[in-house]
C-alpha cells in the first residue's frame, strides 16, 4: 500500500493524473480477488485504499471531489471515507444498482451484528440514503435520513459531527421533488430544508468553528438553500460570507476558496454584476501568477502552476462573457442573425431566441450540479428557413471584426495564448492543464471564424491523447468525445458537413457505448447529430425521427418541464415549421409559452423567446392579429426589463416592424425598422451583424413601398457591410446579395440583377451545396429573371424546375416556398406554351390551398389570408 501512494502522488506531482485511476481499480480488483468484499481484512485494505482517494482527490480530471460530495456522507465524518459502499460508490465500479444492492446487503448485516445505533451502521444508513437519492427515490431516502437524525441525536447527541451531517444530508433531499423530475418541489419542503441547514451550520461551527472546511460545505448548501426560497439578499450575503472566511481560513489559493470564489463569481454574473466577477477572478489569477513564478530549482515546474492556468481559464471566459454582454444589455448574450433566402423576392430577417440547457446527475449540493451544468456545453446549430427567414440567437455573436477591436477579446486571447505556451514549456503539451487551455482557444477560434485554427488545435488535442494512450481510460473516453462535439462544430462552420456528420456519428456511437441508451450525455449527441442533419440533403426523415426520440427520452429522464427538454421541443417546432407542418409546430410552441411562464414566469428571457417564436408562426398561418398581440408583449417586457436599447428589445422592434409590413401598414413598419436600425449603428456600429440585418430589413420595405433609390443605397452598403464582416460565401451576405439583385430587377436594371444572382449562385453553390437554402433562392430568382426574355425561356425552365425539387426534397411538398416555386414554374412553362405541364402544377398548388384552408377551418379560426401564402 506505501509503494500505491508514493507510486500516485508521483502521477498527480508530473501531470498523469490520467493514470491514476488505472492502478485504483487494479487496487480494488486486487482487494476482491485476495480477500473478497466481506469481513475485516477486506474492509481495512479498502479503508487504505479509501484513504489514498482522499490525498489524491483534487487531481485535475479524476473527478474524485464530485463524487466524494456526492456519494459520501461529507468531510465532516471520518468514517464516511472507510467504508466499502463509499469506496463502491465512489469510483462508480459497479455502477448504482450494484452499488445499492451492497449497501443494502451490508446494512443488513450491521444491523444484526453491531445494531442500528452503532456509529459504523449509521455512517452506512446515510451512504445508502445518498444513493437512492442520486437515483430519484427521494421519500425512501428521506425515510432514512430522518431516521439516521433520530438515532444519531439519542446516541450521539444533536451536536455530534454525525447528526449534524444527516441533518445536511437531509436538507439537500429535502430539496428534491419527489416523483418525478418535473414535480414541483412544496413550499413547505424548501422552508424545512433552509431550517435544518442553518440549524447544521450553527452546530459545525460550535463544534468545528467557522473556518473549517466542512462548515464551510454547509454554509454553502445553506446559501443555495436561502437563494432557492427567493431570499435573494441574504444568499448573496452567505455565498459572500464562505467566500471570505474560506480565504482567510484555508488560504486564498486553496482549492475549496477557489471552488467558492467560482461559485461566487457566476452567481454575480448571473445577476448582472459581471464586473464585480471579473474584479474577483482577475485579483485570484494575479496572486497565483505571482505565487506560481517564484525562484525554484530549473528542473522543478513552477509550484501551482496547473491552478494558475485554471484561473487564467476563467478570467478569459468571465472577459468573453463582458464582451458577450456589451453587445446586449439583458442577461443573455444576443445571438448571431441568420439568414436564409425565399423563391421570388426575399423576405425580412428574423430572430428565433432559443437557449441550450443540458440537465446534469444530481451531485450531492445544487452549486456543484450548476457549476457542472454552466462547463457543459452543447452544439446550437443555425437552423434555417426560407420563407420566412429568421435570426438565430447565439451566445457567439461577434463577427472577427467586432471582436478584434474589443479589448475584452484581445486579452482574453492573450491569456489563453500566454497560457498555452507557459503551460507547453513547463509541463508538456500532454498535461491535463494545458490540454484545456488548448480546447478553450480551439473556442475562442471558432467565435473569431478563425476555423481552420480551432480545428488544427482540437486535432492536436486529439493526437496528443492518443499518443499518450490518454483514451483508454474511463475519464480519457469523456473527454475525448466532448473535444470530438466541439471538433463537429468546427467541422460544420467550415462547411465540411460530411466529416460533421462522420465526427457526430462517432460521438454518437461511442457515447451509447460507454454511457448506455438512458444516459444524458447520449441524449445530448443524438441530438446535436439530428441538428447536424436536419441541414443535410437526403437526412430529413432521419433528423425528425432522431429529434422525436430525444424529446420523447428527454421527457422520461428529465421531466417535461425541464429546460432542456424543451428546448428539444422547439428544436422539433423548428423543423416541423420548416417542413411546412405548422398545426403540429403551433401544439408544441403553445406547450412551450405555457410551460415556461409556469415555471419560469412572464418576464424571464427564456419566456420571451417562446412569445417571439410562437408569434411568428402565427404570423405565417395567418394569425396576424394574435402574433402582433404576442410580439407586442414581448417587445414591453425587454424594452423594461433591459432598456428600449438593449439589442433583445431591438430585436423584438424588428419583428415586430416585419410583422406590420406583412399586415399592410407600411408607415408604422418603417417607424419600427427604421428606429432599431438607428438605435443598434448607435450602439453598436454601422458594421456590427445585428446593425445590418436591420438595415437588409429596412431595404426590403423601403422598396415594397416604392422608394427604389433609398433602398439600393441601404442595401448596396449592407453587402458590403456583410463582405468584410462575414465574408462573401456566408449565407446573411448571399441573403443580401440577392436582395440586392431583386431590387436592381425591379429598377429595370435586367443584365445588373441577372450578373449578381449567376454570382450568388454559384458563391453559395459552391460553398454549401446544391440545395441550401442560399443556393435554392439564388437559382430560383435567376430563373425567374430569366423568364421576362424569349430567347432565355428554356434555361429559365431547367432553372427553376431544379430549384423546385429542392425545394421539395429539403422543405416537402406542402411548404409556402414549394409552392412558391410550383408558381414561378407554372408562369414559366406557360410562357413557353406548355399549357398541360402549366396545369398539372396548378392542380398540386390549387389541392395544397385547399387541404391548408380546410386545416384552419375545423380549428375554428378561419381569417383571411388563413393560410400561409406565397
């Protein structure tokens, strides 16, 4: 056992933490074989062992800490850590059935040897209660943990360090909702929970005092205990207060000061005071920058190294979150704005306001599972549409312009640049530090659009961990498929669909493998893989099919209320809307309004966005009155909640300016255009994205309503604009571009109009396919303009008859677009005396009227314009 643990703390000491879990379960498997699982030669050989997991617990990867909270009965009782369950339980070695059922099997043979009252039962008695609590049987395990309180205050006295942590562990089940994940939690249960935790906080620290790291654990569970309740001032005092203690106790560098200070810090940035974060995040890494580069012998690293490049990890991430929130003043950062193109003539741009929430395991406090939940991150995908297009929120909405002159981005890209190269030179590009520092900037990379750069760095992550054999461990394989997601989402952005797809299947595969069918993270890959192919040509049945699974697996694991699972939901509205099925996509969008003003509330930024994405699907079935009535609301809250400024509010103006202009109120759109347009070059520059979608928007209804000169200047600046900023291949800049080229048609200009769509179309062909919606609308407008000369009817006809198969492959046969293009064929082959060809097509269209009249008609909704027209 000594040579163990000189043999791991040499592997956490040189950064092969990767390892260490290796020689544990050889350790256990060794324990079996020699000894068995019962008796006490077995327990004290693991209870060896168990110590070893403490002194190695903070290893960067290993992830002992979380499971330690967890799964164990805390800190606070040293036998907590001696026990076989807890030592089962806490490399997870034979998964939570098998870890009950022995806890169970050895809580019986307790019982009858040394009774319920004895320390050793009672340490059990709250290992097993953790147990079911982390497997959702909350009432058995609060059952047992108001037993344990019982029998630990007769034995022990209300004061021992064992009820006090049966009393912790009680309150966090407490917490819990019984039933289900999506069961409301009784105003009752959170009252009694925030009771027994100050009564446990007051006990640690008459018997431990105040600084010591178990009270300090639960004063944090009572912080978030206070926050759950709405008490939000003196939850802001309590985090506040452990932070400080913490420093002064443990020291300002320890890891649990530093686990609070991050606890700390999101929680101001989650309430807006990002600044204050960043003052704290920016005073730690300069300590530890200080502490790490002092004198040592050359062939030593520098002391604390691996936790300065941690810190210097946060404070770039809390510099890109200022930067994210300069270019909105909500909450939420305001999301890229993406555009695709219409048949004919092209539409406004829209925002679709949607966020990505992926639940987590429960791991023992709430602040733990959030920070966990907060460092994961899942794919967002652009979604495209065509008729109506739509701006698709982001958290990365800076274009490379914007963010080379933010000073916030620039010195987050030098830390993350510094880091790297003091990390690489002081412990090799292997180490589990530097490698996270080279997955941070592979991110940083692809907000910037520097995607070859953020690919070339995840695949040297990808090397390096195969060099090192890295991925033949449990916590090497999670890793390895996170940098695989990311390394997808690059792939995607560079427009190389077809490795995004090899990469995500893989994800896809191996995640089922390692996880299992039920678990998350294997949620979560399907999902990203159906985004991924809901994009693709010949994958549409497929991405549904994939979409309807994980909402379906996402309502049994999670809950249908849970955040995540409805944004799984709206991901499936999206494709639905797409796919010209709106009756089911309005089901689920109303769901959606209702679930989260329930839970939620009306004013919560998540709210808002299913007002925004409801309203414009009733604008599109021809509710007009109702989407403005939802846009309206929408546009009051922001504008109060965040200013009439703040780029959601902006926002919210456009839509709803958009949704005038399609009612016929032309001057009242133009009050609402013109003023975002104005209002975000203000804010935020004549160049910035979000400005030139409005001013794309702008000229698309100063020239509906005939002032042709005013909207070719506005539209010829927004191309340019989109050039520079986005580059001439991004789908907003061919948006523009055939705007542009239908403006210059309509002014006469024939020969201009026709040279600038050959462009567009062979820019988008090229870049995206032959049957993204750029290439589809660029096609179809070409063949369009075509058909007003004799000499050009036929290449007109091929044009558009390849465009209206698109159309109908990616959209379906029932899309306004594919009817639109049913349309523009029909004139075509008429032109050219194609009369039964001509009537066959209007047949289809005249069929697809009807079937969409009769659908609104047994909704009892019937208006005019009822259907969504073309």
């Amino acid at each position: 056992m000594d040579v163990l643990s000189k043999l791991l703390q040499s592997l956490k000491v040189n950064g092969r933490s990767h390892e260490i879990e290796k020689h544990l379960r050889a350790a256990i498997k060794l324990v079996e074989a020699n000894y068995g699982l019962e008796g006490p030669v077995a327990w004290k050989a693991v209870d060896r062992l168990a110590a070893l997991i403490a002194k190695v617990r903070n290893v960067d990867g290993l992830g002992l800490e979380p499971h330690l909270r967890s799964a164990a009965v805390g800190p606070t009782q040293p036998s907590s850590r001696d026990s076989l369950s807890n030592f089962a339980l806490l490399l997870e070695a034979k998964g939570p059935a098998m870890t009950e059922k022995t806890m169970r099997d050895n809580l019986v043979g307790k019982q009858e040897t040394l009774g319920l009252a004895h320390p050793s039962t009672l340490t059990l008695l709250c290992n097993l209660a953790r147990v079911l609590q982390v497997r959702g049987q909350v009432e058995e395990a609060e059952r047992l943990l108001r037993a344990g309180v019982t029998e630990s205050e007769m034995l022990l006295g209300a004061h021992s360090l064992c009820t006090l942590t049966f009393l912790n562990n009680l309150a966090l089940v407490l917490q819990q909702p019984i039933g289900s994940p999506e069961a409301a939690i009784e105003e009752t249960r959170r009252e009694e929970a925030t009771t027994t935790l100050r009564r446990a906080v007051e006990g640690f620290t008459a018997v431990l005092e105040r600084g010591h790291r178990s009270t300090l654990l639960v004063a944090e569970n009572y912080a978030e205990a206070l926050e759950a309740v709405g008490n939000d001032s003196e939850a802001t005092e309590a985090f506040e207060e452990t932070y400080f203690i913490a420093r002064g106790s443990l020291g300002r560098l320890h890891p649990d000061t530093l686990r609070y200070l991050d606890g700390l810090c999101r929680r101001h940035e989650a309430f807006g005071r990002s600044e204050e974060a960043l003052k704290l995040r920016r005073s730690a890494w300069e300590e530890a920058d200080r502490a790490s580069r002092q004198p040592r012998p050359s062939e030593q690293p520098p002391p604390g190294l691996s936790m300065t490049l941690a810190l210097q990890r946060q404070l770039a991430a809390a510099l890109v979150h200022i930067f994210a929130l300069k270019e909105d003043a909500s909450l939420e950062s305001p999301k890229t704005l993406a555009a695709t193109i219409p048949p004919t003539r092209q539409r406004p741009e829209r925002p679709q306001h949607e966020n990505h929430e992926q639940g987590m395991p429960l791991q023992g406090s709430t602040q733990q599972q959030q920070q966990q939940q907060h460092q994961q991150q899942q794919q967002q995908p652009v979604q495209q549409q065509v008729q109506k297009p739509e701006q698709q929120w982001h958290f990365a909405a800076a274009t490379a312009e914007a963010e080379a002159v933010s000073p916030e981005m620039q010195e987050a890209e030098a830390l993350l640049t510094s880091g790297l190269d003091r990390g690489s030179a002081a412990l090799g590009a292997g180490h589990n530090a530097v490698r996270a520092i080279v997955e941070d900037l592979a991110m940083l990379r692809l907000r910037q659009h520097r995607n070859e750069e953020a690919e070339k760095l995840l695949r040297s992550i990808i090397e390096t961990d195969e060099l090192e054999s890295r991925i033949k461990t449990p916590v090497g394989q999670v890793k390895k498929l996170i940098t695989l997601s990311k390394l997808a989402r690059v792939q995607e952005a560079l427009g190389d669909l077809r490795s995004a797809e090899r990469t995500s299947r893989q994800v896809v595969s191996e995640t089922l493998q390692y996880r299992g069918p039920e678990h998350l993270e294997t949620v979560g890959a399907v999902q990203n893989l159906a985004l991924l192919l809901q994009s693709m040509t010949g994958h549409q049945e497929e991405a549904e099919q994939l979409l309807r699974e994980v909402l379906a697996a996402r309502e049994d694991l999670e809950g249908a209320s849970a955040p995540s699972t409805l944004t799984t939901a709206s991901y499936l509205a999206t494709f639905l809307k797409r796919t010209g099925r709106f009756k089911e996509a309005e089901k689920l969008l109303k769901r959606i309004l209702e679930t989260r003003e329930g839970t939620l509330g009306p004013d919560h930024p998540s709210t808002l966005a299913a007002l925004n994405n409801l309203a414009m699907l009733l604008e599109i079935r021809g509710k007009k009155e109702a989407a403005e009535s939802l846009m309206r609301r929408a546009l009051q809250v922001s504008e109060s909640l965040y200013g009439a400024r703040s780029q959601s509010a902006l926002s919210f103006l456009g839509n709803l300016g958009m949704l005038l202009q399609g009612m016929g109120r032309a001057e009242e759109a133009l009050d609402c255009l013109k003023r975002a347009w104005e209002d975000s070059k203000e804010s935020l520059g004549p160049k910035h994205p979000n400005t030139l979608t409005f001013s794309n928007n702008l000229a698309m209804l100063l020239e509906s309503m005939g002032r042709l000169e005013e909207a070719l200047e506005l539209i010829s600046e927004t191309v340019a604009g989109r050039k520079v900023g986005l580059g001439p291949t991004h789908p907003s800049t061919l948006t523009s571009m055939v705007n542009m080229a239908s403006l210059l048609e309509e002014m006469g200009r024939e020969e201009d109009a026709e040279r600038l769509y050959r462009e567009t179309y062979e820019l988008s062909e090229a870049s995206w396919g032959q049957t993204h919606a750029s290439t589809l609308a660029a096609l179809n407008n070409l063949g369009m303009c075509l058909t007003k000369r004799e000499e050009s009817l036929e290449e007109a006809e091929t044009l558009l008859t390849k465009a209206l198969d698109g159309y109908a492959r990616t959209l379906g046969p029932s899309h306004p677009d594919t009817k639109t293009a049913m349309q523009n064929l029909k004139e075509c082959l008429e032109a050219r005396g194609k009369s039964q060809e001509a009537k066959r097509i209007n047949l289809i269209i005249q069929r697809e009227e009807a079937r969409c009249k009769a659908e609104v008609s047994a909704e009892g909704e019937v208006k005019e314009g009822g259907c969504a027209t073309m």
